[in-house]
C-alpha cells in the first residue's frame, strides 16, 4: 500500500466534455490541447505580460501562491506578472507539484507577415520543473549576487538535490524474520551540479541498508516502481512522511513497473550511450558504453527510468557525465557513518527542531562559496580512512595557518563573492541559462584563471603543502581555454539579454552574419530613400525619427502639409507636426521587422550552438571548479582552529592499532553554543584496541553522558576530515566506521515499537561493526523490563569487547552491567559523570521525615562506577508535584534496600565457595 506516501500533489487535468457541447475559446481549447499532452502538470501559460493559470491549475495557485482567481468563460483563472515567474515556479515546485511553462512561439512580425495572420499566437510546452530539476533562467538565476532573497525564495535551497531512483528485485534469500531478502537498484542524480551516484545492495526485511542510504542522501525527489514490497513501502512511508519544515517533503512519482523490466531497460541504455558513442566517435565513449553496460541489472533498470524521466525536462545529458558516475558504498575510501549515525551525532541538524544550528556542521563550515559549502558538507558526511590523505589536510591547514606569505591570502581573496561556478556550468552545459548567467560565469572563470596564473609562479617558491601547491597550478592549466568564449561576447548585450548583439564578431556564426548584411542591405535602402523624401518635401534637412518605438517616422511641420503626396501614411499627430510613413517606407519597415526576428531565431540557434562548444571544455572547467571547492574547504578547516579563544591541536595519527586518546577533549558544537563564558568542562579518552578498549559510564541522568559520548564521536569525525580538533592531545588511528545507538523512538509507519527500533539498530551494529570500528550504545535495553534489559545489555556489550575487539562507548543504568570490569579488567573499565550532593531538602510536609538529596552536576568523567542514578532529582527539575516526588523517593529507598539484601547474600554465598 501507497498511501501513507507524501505523494505529489496532483494538478488535476481539465478535459472537453462532449456531452454538454461546451463551447471553448481558441486559448481555452489550446490550454486543454496541451494539458491533455501533459496530465498531473500545473500549467503557467504566457499571454503577454503574464502567466495565467487555468481551471483547477488556477484554484491550486490561488490556494498556494495567496492570489486570486475568478470566473472567466468555461474556467477559473488566475494570473501572475512574468517578472515574478522565477518566484511563483519555484514556490510551486517546493509544495511539490510538477510545474510547467507554456510560452509564445510566434512574434507579432513574422505572425503578420504570416498566413494565419487573424489566429491565435502558437504556444508550446517550453519547460518543466520539478524539486529536482530547478534548472534554467526562468528559475534559478545565478546572477542575483550579493542580493537579498525574496521571500519563499529558498523554499528548494536544500544544500542537495538528489533525484534518487530505486529498483527492487527479490534476491532470493529468505531472513531469520520470515521475510524475503532483496536487492537494491540505486542511481542517484543531481541535474542541478552533474553528481551521480550509483549503488547495488542486499537488504533485509527492516531495510536499514536502504534507511540508511536514504537518510544519507536527502532526496528531493523519488523516482520508484508503481508496485513494490510491503516492507519497502512502510520504509519509504517513514523516511517521507516527516520533514523539519512544512514544506519539505520528498516528492514520489511513480513509474510504470515495465521500464524497469531487464531487456527492454538494457536496450534503452545501449541506445541512450551508444548514440552518444556514434557522434563523438571516441574510443572513450565506447569504454563508457561497455563500463555502464557491465553494471548490475538493477542499476541498469534505474538508469533507463532516469534516461526517460529527464528527457521531458531536456536534462538527460547530465547521465553522458560518467566521469561524475561515483558508487555510493566506498567504505575502503571513507569513514561509514549511516543515516541513524549522522542523525544521533547531529552532524548536520540538530535532533530538537532539525535545523542546521546546534550541528556539527554549523559549528564547523566557514566556507564563503556555494560549491565550496556543497563540499565541505560532503567532506564531513565521509571523512577520510587513508592516514595520507588526511596528513596532507592537516599538512595545509598548518601551513595556512602558520604562512604570512601573501599568496594564500590573495587565494583566500579569490574566492570572495563568487557565483555558484558548479551550478553556472551544469545550467550552461544543459544549454538552459540565460546570456548575462553566462557572461557572469566565463567572467568569473577568466579572472580566476589570470589571477590564479599570476600566482603560480609565486606559489612554487612560497608553499610547501603538496596539495596546495597542485590546486595553484592545476587551475589556469584548466581554465585556459575559457578566455576563448569571453574574448567574442559583448558584455553589454550579455547584461540586456540581446542575443542579436551578442558576439563582436560574426566570422564563427555564420546564419547571424547572413542575416545582418540583410539588415544592413534593407537599412540602407531606407537611408538612401531619405534623398526622395527630401526632394518631395523640398526640405534639405528632413531626417527619420523614432517616437515611442515607432521608427522611421518623417515629421511634417503642420503648415507643410500641402507637399506631403496623398498615399503617404498618416501614423500620428501633435498641435505642431504629423508623422507619416511613406509606401516605401512601410513596405521596407515590414521586411525589416521581419529580418529582425528571423535574426532573433537565427541568433537563438547560433546561441545554442555556442552553450554546445562551451559545454566540449566541461569535465576541465568542472574539475577546476572543483579544486577551487577544496581551497575553499581547506581555508573553512583552517578558519576554525584560528577561532578566536578556541583552543584546538592538531591531532597525530598512529597506523598499528585502533585508538582513541584525547586529553580534555571539549564538545565542538556545545562549547560554541554556551558562547564566551568558558565554562565548558574538558573530559579525557583512552581507548584502546590492545587494552582497555571498552568504557562503561553511568552516573546521574542529565549528568553529561550523552554529551560526552557524542564529543568523542565528534572529536574522530573532525580529525579524520583533516580538522585541527578541540583538545590539548589528540592521538587516534583510522577508524572505519562509527556506529551508534542512542535515544528512543517508536517507528508507527514500520509498525515497530520503541523496543523494536533500539534492538534492530543493535542488531545493524552488531553485523557490521569490525576490529576498526568505533560503537557507541546509549542506554541499551531500557525499552523493556529490568531483568531482560540487563541481560540483552550485558550480552551485548560482552560481545563487542570479547569477539569484535572493536572500541566501545557504552552508557547504562544498569549497575549489574559495571560488573563486567571485574571479569575482564584488563579491557574493560567503568567510569562515572561526577556529582555533588547536597544536603536533603525537607519535602512538602515532611511527611516520615522522607527527604529528597539535591544533585550538583559537575560534568567531570571520573574512574569507577556510579552508585545511583538520581533520577528524582530530574523529576523535581521537571517540577513534578512534591507529594509524588515524596512517594517516588519513599519507594525508591524501598527497592534499594530489597536490592542490597539480596547482593549482600549473593556475595556472601560467593564468598563460601570461594568464587
């Protein structure tokens, strides 16, 4: 079942009712020619200066866009001005709705010169949007920098924009659940910047592999079968039915179940990558065809639904990018954090109200471009495992930090007020941005390229970071050719928009020079009718002149009118002259306007053509964009170690073993959110594979537990992301992945209880955590009774630390637990978030002389376990009424007391057969 899916909202289709004989008018009857072509789309179609809606289009755009709509003819219809479409389309596109724009095919000119001179103006489907492919000038201008944005203006500025497509194939294999295992299909696309990711992957009946992708990726969009298992739609319903923000929901279209089938998707493929292969005739494409053919049958599947889906938007020639295919799974390339790890770190949105504030990434992104931003999110969603690589981080922030030489100042210059190159190259390369997008992108690339070719030279003598010294060279090496491009273009009728005007020089463009000396044929016969004119009005000095756009206009003073010959053309008049045309005139001044439009077409298709050869230098320009990127990056990792009263080292990597040491580590993001009052309390680390590599914490709730747990995750991800980290000595190894389990929560769309959620997590950790592998377990086991949560806790961390040998952060109240330190001391060690208590406080009536003791946190890890958990204490901070807290503390103390019986005979009893 579907329906708890967040569906797109569908446009509803408008259709001819015959059996009322409805009469509709010509632009009526058009709008319902082309929603017939184009069910479940909200049409905007131009009529002059406006975008109308029709129908049920026009009530849906009244109840979302806050407008009007009215009663006119046979439909409803609303409008909005042309000027406002990029915000009207794009606050569409994010309630969801697949939006389309309907725009004038004919001009006025070539329409009156036409034979169908009386019908109406020929319109057509010239663009579609979705959340995902918000690409072109009529929505996504580049060009708009350093200005404030309107209001629902970033309704889709998601930092991603992943249209993510999925298959499913049963893979045969049957769970210990009773369910079916299946393979996965996934091809993740961002038309938006050329990124595409792919993925093959066994999943069980929980579908945590696919949760976890899901979650990593944040999708805008789903592309999934009509029909698939009743565990993939309960998964799916969960991952799309809530959102941080109203609007923010994933848009699902469903796909017929047949293009997905095997062959006929296979030869879909052949025919989409061979065609590419036959013109480019390159040895290359031929790998590229093979290499993609060789790929899984699911991702072939997924891969011929995109072909189809993008072709409506003209966005398909984003999949010819295969040096941007990358394979989603590269745990041998990157630390693996999975959607519920990121979520319990809150590496990107905190877990109170899912903004970015409060996240690690908010703590840490300094970057100050919009690609540089898009990367560093990347970087910190997959830090690095090579010890290499990551020295050679850490190797530039160093070297930015300690430099005073003035070329990476001057570096760190050029990146201020950039465009969004990334997004500018993948909208020129679709051939779908506008002419001042354009100027503003190659002229952007042409002065990073002098700029950072001037500074080449400098760098080779001044820097000593290897992979500094590469991005300085690397950049003018790919960018050479781009001067090419900008050297042709007039950069005044870029910024207007004026295509005929548009390149200085018309040798390269063959159809806009034809049709300019045909121009300059006809205007010079004008000019020399002037000497006729002249002679027929005896008046050396008449002239042409233009008013309110009418052009070749000949004044007559109103005393003259008796030479003016009787078929000249009255066109307008004042107390002082009237205006003509002369026959001549009128029939040149018509061949001319339609010369001008025939060149605007021309100029149109040469402008193509131009985008076309522009988009040959890409994958260089792209790759350059994307060094810049890393600069941009690198120059954020520095920016926080240099943070003012931030006290941060750099951390030293060990190869032979896993380890975790840190000496008064600090929580990145809490210590920046409690501001300038240092008062944050440093804890250390030491964790280790070859020895005490377990950590058991107990202690008061609300004592720090948590936070601390979480500040040694945190402190890992920025040290192997290449971060100087908060600390006064950091030593880790390479871990490989970090697992978590932390918090409760039910999952009604799974139909899994809170219990459930926690051990299916366990159960996630416990298959896939190794030797190099970071877990950390909060509270494990409280979602049931008292007796069988210790025991699954016990046996769990008891299997970590004995069989994994992996490092193990594992937080419980369970005081039995803490006894797992004196059978295995030599790997396992208890600590306790440390308190002050005070003296008890009388409750409300004093009632048995029951008193209540007040717990002073002092958020300090200290060795050895805690003797209580003092949870009353949070009750009475909850302001629980005192006559329970009375009530609670009289049983509390009861159940102690039984408790300590029954330890006290136990140890005796151990104590008589010398256990």
């Amino acid at each position: 079942s579907n329906s708890g899916h967040s569906e797109r909202p569908k446009a509803v289709d408008s259709t001819l009712n015959k059996r009322t004989k409805t009469i509709y008018t010509p632009l009526e009857q058009q709008y319902l020619d082309i929603k017939e072509q184009h069910g479940g789309t909200l049409l905007l179609v131009e009529c002059g200066y406006k975008h109308r809606f029709f129908g049920e289009d026009a009530e849906i755009a009244a109840k979302e866009l806050n407008i009007t709509c009215h009663q006119d003819h046979n439909f409803m219809t609303a409008s909005i001005p042309t000027h406002r479409l990029f915000i009207h389309v794009r606050r569409l596109v994010a309630k969801g709705y697949k939006v389309g724009v309907v725009k004038q095919t004919e001009t006025t000119a070539l329409k009156a010169a036409g034979e169908n001179k009386s019908a109406l103006f020929s319109r057509k489907l010239t663009a579609l949007y979705t959340k995902s492919t918000l690409i072109g000038e009529d929505v996504d201008p580049l060009d708009r920098l350093g200005e404030e944005p309107e209001e629902d203006e970033d309704q889709t500025s998601s930092p991603s924009s992943y249209l993510l497509c999925l298959s499913e194939v049963p893979s045969g294999s049957s769970t210990r659940q009773g369910g079916q295992n299946v393979t996965f299909g996934l091809v993740a696309v961002q038309p938006s910047t050329g990124e595409l990711l792919f993925d093959c992957f066994e999943d069980g009946k929980a579908r945590l592999e696919l949760e976890s992708r899901v979650l990593s990726l944040q999708p805008v969009e789903l592309l999934i079968p009509a029909a698939l298992s009743d565990e993939t739609e309960r998964s799916l319903c969960s991952l799309t039915a809530n959102s941080s923000q109203g609007d923010d929901r994933v848009r699902v279209e469903r796909v017929d179940v047949d293009l997905f089938e095997h062959s006929r998707a296979f030869q879909a493929v052949s025919r989409f990558f061979g065609a590419e292969s036959l013109q480019s005739n390159c040895n290359h494409d031929e790998q590229k065809l093979s290499h993609v053919l060789a790929m899984e049958k699911p991702i072939i599947a997924c891969l011929a639904v995109l072909i189809h889906y993008l072709t409506e938007f003209g966005l398909e020639r984003v999949l010819y990018l295969s040096s941007n295919f990358q394979k989603f799974s590269m745990e041998s390339e990157c630390l693996h954090i999975n959607g519920i790890t990121q979520k319990n770190m809150e590496l990107f949105q905190n877990q109170t109200n899912g903004k970015v504030k409060g996240s690690l990434l908010w703590a840490m992104d300094r970057t100050c471009t919009p690609f540089g931003r898009r990367m560093f999110r990347n970087w910190l969603g997959r830090p690095l495992i090579s010890i290499s690589d990551i020295n050679a981080r850490l190797d530039c922030v160093s070297e930015i930090l300690a430099s005073e030489h003035m070329v990476l100042s001057r570096a760190k210059e050029l990146l201020w007020k950039l465009p969004d190159l990334e997004r500018g190259l993948t909208s020129i390369y679709h051939r779908k941005c506008s002419t001042k997008e354009f100027s503003l992108i190659a002229s952007s690339l042409e002065r990073l390229c002098t700029e950072t070719h001037a500074l080449a030279a400098s760098a080779q003598d001044q820097l000593s970071s290897p992979l500094l010294l590469g991005i300085l060279l690397d950049v003018p090496r790919r960018l050479q050719h781009v001067q090419h491009y900008t050297r042709v273009l007039d950069k005044q009728a870029a910024k207007e928009g004026d295509k005929t005007r548009l390149f200085t020089d018309l040798t390269g463009f063959p159809r806009m020079l034809r049709r300019s000396e045909e121009i300059r044929a006809v205007l010079e016969e004008l000019r020399e009718h002037r000497t006729e004119v002249r002679r027929t009005l005896r008046s050396p000095a008449a002239d042409y002149t233009t008013v309110s756009g009418q052009e070749f206009l000949i004044e007559v003073r109103n005393s003259m009118l008796h030479t003016v010959p009787s078929n000249w053309v009255k066109i307008g008049s004042t107390k002082a002259v009237t205006r003509f045309h002369t026959p001549f005139v009128v029939q040149k001044f018509k061949q001319l306007c339609q010369l001008r439009e025939k060149l605007r077409i021309d100029s149109n298709a040469e402008w193509l053509g131009f985008l076309t050869q522009f988009g040959e230098h890409y994958h260089n320009f792209r790759a350059a964009v994307a060094q810049l990127a890393t600069l941009d990056c690198l120059f954020s990792l520095a920016a926080i170690a240099s943070r003012d009263g931030y006290c941060s080292i750099r951390p030293e990597f060990v190869e032979e073993k896993s380890l975790i040491v840190i000496e008064n580590g600090r929580h990145p993001v809490v210590e920046l959110l409690m501001g300038d009052q240092n008062q944050y309390v440093p804890n250390s680390t030491h964790l280790d594979a070859d020895g005490k590599r377990a950590m058991i914490i107990t202690g008061p709730n609300m004592g720090g537990k948590s936070s601390y747990i979480r500040q040694v995750a945190l402190i890992a991800v920025m040290a192997q992301m290449g971060s100087f980290v908060p600390a006064s000595h950091a030593k880790l190894s390479s871990l490989h992945a970090i697992h978590t389990r932390m918090g409760a929560s039910d999952n009604i769309y799974k139909g899994h209880s809170t219990f459930m959620e926690e051990l299916s997590e366990a159960s996630e950790i416990i298959r896939k955590a190794t030797r190099h592998s970071l877990v950390i377990l909060d509270e494990l086991g409280r979602g049931t009774s008292t007796h069988d949560g210790i025991a699954i806790a016990y046996a769990t961390l008891e299997y970590f630390v004995k069989e994994v040998q992996c490092l193990t952060l594992f937080v419980t109240h369970y005081p039995p637990v803490c006894e797992m330190e004196r059978l295995n001391a030599e790997v396992v060690s208890n600590y306790h978030m440390s308190f002050l208590l005070s003296e008890p406080e009388e409750t409300a009536q004093g009632e048995d002389g029951e008193r209540l003791e007040s717990v002073t946190f002092l958020y300090q890890l200290t060795e050895g376990p805690a003797a209580r958990s003092y949870g009353l204490n949070v009750a009475r901070l909850a302001a629980i009424p005192e006559q329970v807290l009375h009530t609670a503390a009289q049983k509390s103390r009861e159940l102690e007391a039984h408790i300590n019986m029954k330890r006290k005979n136990i140890s005796h009893f151990l104590r008589v057969w010398d256990l």
